[in-house]
C-alpha cells in the first residue's frame, strides 16, 4: 500500500504500478496527464477537503473527472469544510 506524504502515494504508484496493491492519498499534488493516470492499476482512495486551499476544489473535481473517464477504481472523497491536511 502507498500512503500519502506531499504527493509521494500517488507518485509511487505512478512509477511502480505493478508494486503497488492499493493507494490513499489525502494531500499533496495531483497527477491530471490521462497517459500518467492509465499507468494506475491498483484501486485510489482520495481524501479531500473543500476549503483546501493547497489543493483547490476545481483540482480534485478535475482529477476525478479524469480517473472517471480513464475507467478507473478510485474513490475520491471531499469532506464539507474541511481544510488542507485533515
């Protein structure tokens, strides 16, 4: 499982796709290149505030919409008020 730190979760299972189970990110910068994103084979957690303002809600929306459209398994949470680092 790769876990979140500064973007370091969603990195590695970009980079060792076939090392990785499952991944939790819940901060640092999101992917949103559809040729980086296919590369997931493993299912996402996503975990999200709304009033982030390091990573802003258009972002995560966008990501999603992506993952969404590649077909892929992720799950992409945003909690209501909820700032950066929950």
């Amino acid at each position: 499982m790769a876990r979140e730190h500064s973007g370091w979760s969603l990195r590695t299972a970009l980079n060792f796709p076939d090392d990785i189970d499952v991944t939790v990110m819940y901060d640092g910068q999101l992917e949103t290149n559809p040729e980086e994103l296919k590369k997931l084979t493993m299912p996402l957690l996503g975990i999200f505030g709304e009033e982030d303002q390091g990573i802003p809600l258009t972002e995560v929306k966008r990501f999603e919409a992506i993952l969404d459209s590649l077909g892929l398994n992720a799950s992409i949470n945003i909690y209501p008020n909820a700032r950066h680092a929950l």
